[in-house]
C-alpha cells in the first residue's frame, strides 16, 4: 500500500514539475510576443494559475532582480527536494 502511496505522490510531483516547466516556457513566449491560437493562450493562463499558487509566494520572498525571475528555480529544487524525502521515506 505505502508502494502505490508514493509512486502517486511522486507522479503529483512530476506532474507539478512539468507544470512549471510549461509556464516558464509560455512566459517565454508571451514575452517575445509570439503570436498563439487562443486555445494555447487560454491553456497558458490555466497553467500559470495552477502554478502561481507555488511560485507567487517566493516571487514575494525574493528581491527585484530587474525582470529576472528565480522563483521557478527555486521551486523546483526544492520540490525535487521534497519529492526525494517522501517517496525515500515511504519506500523505507
């Protein structure tokens, strides 16, 4: 049972890695201005909103690098940190 527990914590947290990935990618491309279907558009919203309940918080934490961004490096580290831990400890 503690097997299926944490492969299911472990796909939530790769999911959620992807999720970032996504969002820093669609920032990306919103700011070069890249001309996307509406469907993409609506998609990346989603996206960045679902994510933006990780990262907005360390946005608030980290000072103003002029438009440079950490926030999804920082999440990601230390959600690979988190996933690391539990699943090990489940596993155990």
């Amino acid at each position: 049972m503690t097997y299926v527990l944490a492969r299911a914590i472990d796909l939530i947290f790769q999911v959620f890695i992807i999720l970032i990935l996504v969002d820093v990618i669609g920032s990306w491309l919103l700011y070069a201005r890249v001309r996307l279907p509406d469907f993409l558009v609506r998609i990346l919203q989603a996206v960045n909103s679902i994510t933006g309940v990780v990262l907005n918080p360390i946005r608030r934490m980290l000072p103003n690098l002029g438009g440079l961004d950490l926030s999804p490096i920082i999440a990601l580290v230390v959600l690979e940190l988190l996933r690391g831990v539990i699943v090990n400890a489940l596993t155990r």
